[in-house]
C-alpha cells in the first residue's frame, strides 16, 4: 500500500492493482482490478496538450460523451476470456458506460432535474443535455474482431451449472455504481466461475428508482469445453415498482426480483471463433 498526493492536496492510500490469470483446457482467463476512478484530473497540463497520453477521468469524460459519470467508476476492472486461437471476450467499464444514451432520458422522474442539478458542473460544459440519468446499458461485453456470432435456438445448459463440481477458478467485481442521489442504485457487476465441465459469466446492469420501478439486464455467457461454440444470452426484465407484491427489503437484492419480474426482453446468441472445428 503506498501514500501519495492527488494535486498536493489530499493524501489518500492507494491499493496496489489486482490481477491473476488461470488456463485451463487451452482457455486463458484473467482480470484486472484496482481503485476507484480519481475526481480530479492529475495532470491538467499534459492532458490539454497530449491527449494521447491523458489521465484517465479526462480519457472517460472526453470519450464518452456524457455530462458527467457515476459515483464510482473503476476504470482498470477489466475480465477478459481468450479462446485458444486467439479470440477474446472482455468486459470493460468504458465500453459498458458507452452504451448508456446520452440522448433523451428514458425515465422522468420528479425528483430528476433536481438530482441532475445537485451534481458537479466542473466537467459539464457544452456537454449539459439531456441523457440516461439512471447509466442504463444493454452491454453485453466485447468481442475480438475475428469472433462470429449467429442467432441460435441453442440455450444455456442450467442443469449442467447446477452440477456439483469443483469451482477453479471465480472471481466479481464492480465496474460502476451511482446511488442516484440516495433515490435507488444502479450498478453493473461482473462475475466468473470456470469449472472442470465448463465456465459461466454474468454481466448485470441492475436499477432501481425508488418507488418508481427496477430494471435487471442480464448476460450470461456459457461454455461447455466439449462444444465448440459459446452461448451469449442477453436478457431484460423491467416493471414498476407497484407491479411488484413483496416486501421493501428485497428491493436491495436483484437475484430475489428478477424472478418475479415480467422479460421484456431474449436475445440468444453463439460465438465462434476461427480454428473451431
């Protein structure tokens, strides 16, 4: 652990990136974890002059195009999957906030100019319009140039997942969250398990405005090490809040909501990467 300053201003304890990296069957599989993305710029100068090589708040404000970021971002939380030819799936938090509109918003709220409002103006600038203030993405991860993916009637084997086997490997982890100025949470985690059969991710985006509605967008990837094509399932399920019967406190937990939340949306898919046979 190491103390250091941000601007000679404030000293703050730095945590030391995480990374480990497991190989099995010819896959390779690793992540990349560390601290939370920095509030101020740490390097104004060369930022506004080599763009190339600017800090990483500028990299996301000026990339992403939006007004402004949640809460928390962690920029280095990255998981990424590598088939034995090459090909690669990766989840990564830029890509995700891309996909979040910077359009018009989706959910009006009362409260909702106001939350906008509380929010630091430092980084608005011409940028100020309306977007997704919730940071909904339908983000179903990144896939290497060579990957082919295809429609399919081909589904996720549950009963295989609910096999007693050996875990060798599992690791989640947060890629943003925002508290939408204490009226709800929304959040996009990642998580990983590879068994000796086969490996399983999910990729969820979970929202909930409080006392207006919840929305759970689900990824779930799947291999079986026998096959020769992965399955990508990407799903939505949304309704209000009023829609639900059961009591406040499982609002908190998407696993007790989800399944009794109405699927708007289904999209299944199979990956193939070169060299498959």
């Amino acid at each position: 652990m190491s103390l250091e300053k941000v601007q000679g201003e404030v000293e703050v304890f730095r945590l030391p990136a995480d990374a480990e990296e497991f190989e099995w069957n010819n896959w390779k599989f690793k992540y990349t974890k560390s601290h939370i993305l920095h509030s101020l710029c740490t390097s104004p100068e060369k930022c506004k002059n080599q763009p190339a090589d600017q800090c990483l708040l500028c990299l996301y404000s000026n990339g992403l195009e939006l007004p402004h970021l949640p809460e928390m971002v962690f920029p280095r939380n990255v998981l990424t999957v590598i088939h034995p030819s090459g090909g690669k799936i990766e989840f990564n938090t830029f890509d995700a906030l891309k996909k979040v509109c910077n359009g018009k918003p989706h959910i009006q709220v009362s409260y909702s100019e106001e939350w906008k409002g509380s929010r630091s103006a430092e980084h608005l600038g011409e940028k100020l319009k309306p977007f997704d203030w919730t940071f909904s993405t339908d983000y179903c991860g990144t896939l290497s140039a060579n990957a082919h993916i295809e429609p399919t009637e081909e589904i996720i084997d549950m009963k295989m997942l609910k096999q007693k086997e050996k875990i060798l490997f599992y690791h989640e982890m947060m890629l943003y969250e925002d508290e939408l100025h204490d009226n709800g949470i929304s959040s996009c985690t990642i998580k990983i398990r590879v068994m000796p059969s086969s490996f399983f991710i999910l990729l969820r985006f979970f929202l909930r405005v409080d006392g207006v509605m919840v929305r759970v967008n689900d990824t779930r990837v799947f291999h079986d090490f026998t096959k020769n094509f992965i399955i990508r399932e990407y799903t939505n399920k949304e309704c209000g809040v009023k829609e639900l019967k059961l009591p406040l406190t499982l609002f908190g937990d998407p696993n007790s909501l989800s399944p009794h939340m109405p699927l708007r949306t289904s999209i299944v898919e199979k990956i193939t990467f070169p060299g498959e046979t």
